[in-house]
C-alpha cells in the first residue's frame, strides 16, 4: 500500500482559535443589531461558528459582512494582563502583547517607565491611563490609528501632549495624571503589521 504525503496545509486551513471563534460570533452579533443578517439567521450561522474546524469554515460563517479591521480586533473579551505600575527608586515596563484593562494606572516616583499600548488589546472600546510621575518620567506610547485624549497637568513639570489623535471610531485611549517636578510624556508610533487576531 502506497501512502501519499499529506497536503501542505495552508492558512486558511488552520484550525481556529477560541478567541477567533469569540470574535466572529460578536461581530456576527453586532451584523444583525446593524441589519445585515436577519434575526432568523443567528442561531444556524452561530453553529457554523462553533463548529467550524477551519479558517475557511470561520470565514464562510461571516459571508457577505465586511471584513474585520484592526480597530474591530483591539478590544477583546480577555481579563486584562495588569492593571497597575510602579517604579520607585527604579524602572516599569508595560509592552509587548498584553491585554489593557478600562482603567490603567502607574506611578513614578524618583524612577520611570514606558507603558506601550501598540500592541497590546484593549479590555474596552475606551481605555484610561492615570499616570503620576512625582520627581520621575513616565513615556505612555500608542499606536497611531486610534484616538487619544491627553489631558494630564503638569506641575512643575511637563505632560505632553503629542499623542493626541482624532481617529473617529477607532478606540479611544485618554491619558491623564500629574507630572511633579518631573514629566509623562505622550507619543504616537506605527501599530505592529501583523494583524492582531492571531495570539
């Protein structure tokens, strides 16, 4: 008997994750709050999604609504990675691929630290960062298809507000917080090419 290699299997033959199941099945959701897919239609394309063993079975679940786009990926149904940060005498790093909670908070105090939103997700369509630098920086980085709001003081200090952005629809990320004697600083940069979806 003559056994034939199997095929290379192809992206859209991958099996599909948890978390891409979720997504499919909100956006399906909010399909039919729009009225793009009728009431009727729910419950048999919500099988398809949770049965679906493929990429191409989880695509053909969505047919006939837009695709995703990287803002619709960034907020997520995960517990969030932390939710506060503190250097003293020292230095905090909140960056990579982490789960932003709705409400974000750091202190500096004779130290410093980044906290970088470009590829993280976010745990609600808006997110807050409180951050506090007392006699210490803080650098808050976001990516720069989302909108921002700055509104931080500073006292003695600075809190920049370079990072403001107007991107209508997009999530929404407001700074703020008290920079003493020392400063947070605020900076839009270039979000990660690779999509968001995959973990």
């Amino acid at each position: 008997m003559n056994e034939h290699p199997p095929d290379l299997i192809t992206g859209r033959q991958v099996r599909p994750s948890d978390q891409e199941r979720e997504r499919s099945a909100q956006r399906l959701q909010e399909a039919v709050a729009a009225g793009r897919v009728e009431l009727g239609e729910l419950d048999q394309r919500l099988t398809e999604i949770y049965q679906a063993k493929t990429q191409d079975e989880l695509a053909y679940a969505g047919r006939g609504l837009p695709e995703p786009t990287r803002a619709d990926l960034l907020v997520v149904r995960d517990e969030p990675t932390s939710r506060f940060a503190m250097s003293v005498f020292g230095w905090f790093s909140r960056k990579g691929r982490w789960v932003a909670p709705r409400e974000f908070t750091s202190l500096s105090m004779f130290g410093g630290g980044v906290i970088d939103l470009r590829d993280a997700r976010f745990a609600s369509p808006e997110i807050r960062v409180r951050a506090f630098a007392l006699w210490g920086h803080t650098e808050v980085i976001v990516p720069d298809d989302v909108e921002v709001e700055v509104k931080g003081l500073g006292l003695f200090g600075a809190f920049g507000r370079s990072a403001v952005r107007a991107e209508r629809g997009a999530p929404r990320i407001v700074i703020s917080g008290l920079a003493l004697f020392g400063s947070v600083g605020t900076r839009a940069k270039a979000a990660p090419k690779e999509p968001l979806g995959r973990s």
